[in-house]
C-alpha cells in the first residue's frame, strides 16, 4: 500500500480524529474509504444529498395538496384541530 502525505489545519484534524473515535474508526481509514469511492468515480454522500434534495424539490412542484392559490388553505383551527 502506497502512502500519502496531506496538509491539513491541526483544528480540521483534532475534529476529524474525535469523530472517527466516536464512530469506532480512524481518520486514515475514513480517508481511504473516500480516497477510494472517488478513485472509482462513486457518488459522493454530498452529491446525492444534492440530487435528492432537487428531486424533493421537482416533486414538490407537482404536488396537489400545497398550500396557496391552487391548494388547499389551512385555517387556525384546522391547524390546531384535537
């Protein structure tokens, strides 16, 4: 296995190193994962967070029960009904 030196603001990395002992891992082995998803050009979890939230969007817009001028209208009560 090859290394790979990084630059990373101590800050960053104190951060980066408390989370991965939360999850019961390491930086190194977080990086690699990444390093790797990347490598064979996988989706990041940002990139799909970004796709669902514009599906979610597109979805909306086609959506019947909104709210507004061709929706329905909610009242107080409807609102707080028990």
């Amino acid at each position: 296995m090859a290394n790979l030196t990084l630059s990373i603001d101590p800050d960053v990395l104190r951060r980066a190193r408390i989370r991965a002992a939360a999850g019961d891992t390491s930086v190194n082995h977080e990086v690699r994962q990444f390093i790797e998803s990347y490598a064979a050009g996988d989706t990041t979890l940002a990139e799909q967070r970004r796709q669902a939230a514009r599906a979610f969007v597109e979805l909306s817009y086609s959506a019947r029960s909104g709210s507004g001028p061709d929706g329905h209208t909610w009242t107080r009560d409807d609102l707080h009904e028990r």
